[in-house]
C-alpha cells in the first residue's frame, strides 16, 4: 500500500513483532466456539487472555499515569485526530488521492476482512450486565446497550454490520485467516471472564473507545464509493469525547479503582488490558493487506472447488479446457491472464467489452449466480484496471449521501421516524421476525420473575453477543434497559 498508510501504521510496529509467535490456542477455532457455548470453554478462554496478556507486556502503552490526567490525556488524542482529518480533508480538496482505498472493490475487502471484530462489537462488555444495581459499573453497563442499540434493530451495531455485509455480498469472512479473528476472541474470551479479568475489561474498553483517525478516514471513502458508511459514522458519535464512551470509558475506571488495596497493580492490569487492543489484524493492517490481482485469483480458487467439472470441453482457452485450469491449483494465478491473451477480457477497458463479463453479469449471462456482488466488484475492477495503473472511465458513481439526497427528492424515502420509531412497545416493536408466541412468552416469564435481580439475569442471557441482535435479544435488551434506567 502507499507510505502514508504505512507511516500511520507505524505506532503499530512494535505489535507486529508480538503477532510473530505461534500462538497455543487458536483465535479463529476459539471465537466460534465462545460464540456458540461459551460455558462449555470457559478454561480456554481465560488461558487464552492469559496468553494473549503475557504477548503484549513488553509493548509501549500511552495512556498516563494518573487518573487525574486521563481526561486532558482523552482531550489531546482527540484534538490530535481532528488536526490530522482537517490535514487530511484538504489534501483531497487539493487533489490528493484517496489515502486507503484503491478501487471500490478494496473498501469491500475491508468491510469483510474487519468482520469477525465488528460481528462481536462490544462483546468484552457483557459480563457487567449482572452488576446492574452498582452505580460503579453504570457507564460500562450503558456502553454496553448502547452498542447493542438500547434494542432498537436499526441502532443495533451488530444488526447494522451484518445488514452491510450482506447488502454487498462479502460473504465467506468466517474463513479468513487466524490473525483477523484475534481482537473478537480477546473481545469474546473478556465478556465471559469479566469477574476474573475486570482490570483488563476496563482498560480494553478506555483503549477501544477513543475516536482513531483511521474511523473518519473509512467513513469519508466509503462515502465516496456509494457504501453506507453509517456503522462507522455511528462510532464517530457515540465514543466521542465530550459525553460518548471515550467519557464513560474514563468515568468507569474511576469509579472502579479500588479504594483499598494495591492501587497500583489494578492499574498494570488495566494497561496489560489497554495493550490488548494492539494485536492482530488492525484497520490498517487488513486495509494495507489488499491486492488485487491476489484476491482475483483467490476467488478463482474457491470457485474451483466446484467449477472445475462444471465447463463443456469445447471452451478452450490458450489450448486447455477450463476445467483444466480450474484443476490443477498451481495454474489458477495464470488463467486470468490467459483469458486476457484469448481476448475474453479487455484489460483498461470498460467491463461491457469483454466476453468473459457477459457471461457472468446480467440476468441471462450464462454464469448469471455464481460470483456474489462483492465478487463480481473485485472482477470489475481488475477488468477495468489497465496494467499500467490507469483505469477506464465508468459512469460517474454518486456518494451515498448524494444517492440518499436524490431518493428523498425523488420521494422513494418513507418517513423513517414514523416507520422506525426509536421506542416503540416492547413486544410488538418493527422488523423483529421471531413469532409472537416466543416474544409473549419472555414478558410472561419476566413478569413472573420473583424479583427484579432474577428479571435482569433472565433478561441478561439473551443479551449475550450471540443472542442480542436476533428478535428475543432485541426484546430482552429493550425491556432490561427500561429496568436498568427506572
């Protein structure tokens, strides 16, 4: 990728160096299985934070070392980030190129490569939920709902990345590589040892919830490209400095610090937690990862497994039969150019002038189906790539915010407010797909709780990161925060 994405990532550096180590349990293997039955790998879990705390001890952590600093500490990174956004707004007024995101189909690798992060959002937070009548634990228990959107569908941040994901087709996340599942396991493997792990829940938390530039910059070129960049512009306000999580992240750690004890070894711990935040697949780690010749013959490979019995031996190119490229994994990497050299593809050309694209888009293509959106995004831009570096003029491609701007004109926009009203009743709330029946029976069940600690614990298990973005989650995280704030 290019230097300044480089130079930005070089505070960084010192983590990668800690990702080097073959690590004993497996993020990816350990995140689907917390998500699953969390109960059943609770030993796993706690020795993976072990692990993943003893890997991160000898990096630099800034935050300072006293709590009276930390609020003036949360003001300077916050005012640091603005200076360079401004920096880096009017360098793209003055014709500057886009700092992370080379064609449309790099930002749509980075919406799935951030998946299994953003797929757990919030997650390190949910063991507090039981801790509801401490006032000490309010502001991480109110970062919490608010992350799963007070129960409102359209606010839940899961809900909201899922709903993204699946708008462009970025199927497949689940099997990326190790490195990309790190922080959801740190995050999952926390939510569920919160007890044993709070100094570390607490200073994972200070650290995650500061603005980073890396969030305007995404938001501002996802904009660019057509993608809804609202789960991103979302974060911009919610953590923000003045009354967002960055605040409450402060607020919790001094209401928390223990009065009597080791002051101090509370506080190593919640820097080894703050610490966490800098392994594994970052922003702009997967940003810089991205090639896209690499991912086009990626997508090739995987659709070899199927494709390479499915073509007629009379399609041939450059004297093989396709399923001949197809099977044998070693010549995939050369079949795109052989298709070039056949004069299937017109490289630096508009898509519509190649044979191969009209096989596979459009609703009578031959192949119609078988790449996803996000797919056919990356084939598009590689077509339209020329190998000299310039690309083929499309069509002029309107913002998101410009194409929101023409549907209301156009008056194919409802009144949001009224359809999706920001609390509504409990049961009957818009969009939730679970049957009625099930929703009835939580608030029978709720209500026959004996008190309100065994309402809130009910209430809390379906407020899991597994569970709080399906129908009965929604509802439970509704009802638990009406409790929580009476």
């Amino acid at each position: 990728m290019n230097s300044m994405l480089l130079a930005e990532d070089a505070t960084l550096a010192a983590s990668a160096a800690a990702r080097a180590p073959a690590q004993p349990f497996r993020a990816r293997s350990l995140y689907f299985a917390l998500y699953e039955n969390a109960a059943a790998h609770a030993d796993e879990a706690q020795a993976y934070i072990s692990a993943q705390i003893a890997r991160v001890a000898a990096l630099p952590a800034d935050l300072p070392p006293t709590l009276a600093e930390l609020p003036d500490w949360v003001q300077q990174r916050t005012d640091a980030v603005g200076a360079q956004y401004r920096d880096y707004l009017a360098a793209r007024k003055a014709g500057a190129p886009r700092r992370y995101f080379s064609c449309r189909a790099h930002a749509l690798y980075f919406i799935k490569a951030v998946a299994p992060t953003k797929l757990v959002d919030g997650a390190w937070l949910y063991g507090l939920l039981k801790h509801w009548d401490n006032p000490a634990y309010h502001a991480l228990i109110k970062t919490y709902l608010e992350e799963l959107g007070e129960g409102v569908p359209d606010k839940n941040h899961v809900t909201i990345y899922g709903k993204l994901l699946a708008t462009h087709g970025c199927e497949g996340w689940e099997a990326l590589d190790d490195e990309h599942f790190v922080q959801g396991a740190i995050q999952l493997a926390l939510g569920h040892n919160t007890e044993r792990f709070l100094p570390e829940v607490i200073g994972y938390n200070l650290g995650y919830e500061q603005l980073p530039l890396h969030l305007l910059i995404t938001s501002y070129e996802l904009n660019e490209f057509g993608i809804d960049p609202y789960y991103f512009t979302l974060h911009v306000t919610v953590d923000n400095a003045a009354s967002g999580h960055a605040r409450k992240a402060v607020q919790a750690l001094a209401g928390l610090m223990p009065r009597v004890g080791d002051r101090d070894a509370f506080y190593r711990r919640v820097l080894d937690g703050y610490r966490l935040n800098d392994i594994g697949a970052s922003t702009t780690s997967c940003i810089a990862e991205f090639d896209l010749q690499d991912e086009l013959v990626r997508i090739l490979a995987t659709k070899s497994v199927v494709g390479k019995n499915m073509h007629s031996d009379y399609c041939r190119v450059a004297g093989r039969s396709v399923n001949d490229w197809l099977a044998d994994p070693a010549r995939i990497p050369d079949f795109p150019a052989a298709l070039e050299q056949a004069g299937w593809i017109k490289r630096g050309e508009a898509v519509e002038h190649s044979r191969f694209w009209r096989l596979v888009h459009g609703e009578k293509a031959e192949m119609f189906g078988v790449f996803s959106a996000y797919e056919l995004q990356v084939l598009r831009d590689w077509i339209t790539a020329a190998p000299d570096g310039s690309r083929a003029e499309g069509p002029r491609m309107l913002t998101w915010r410009a194409r929101q701007r023409t549907l209301d004109n156009l008056g194919e926009q409802q009144d949001r407010g009224a359809q999706f009203p920001e609390r509504g009743l409990i049961r009957r709330h818009p969009r939730l797909e679970a049957p009625d029946n099930e929703l009835r029976l939580l608030e029978e069940q709720v209500a026959a709780a004996p008190g309100k600690q065994q309402a809130m614990a009910l209430l809390g298990e379906l407020m899991s990161p597994a569970a709080h973005h399906g129908a009965a989650g929604l509802m439970a995280t509704r009802m638990y925060t009406r409790l929580f704030d009476a």
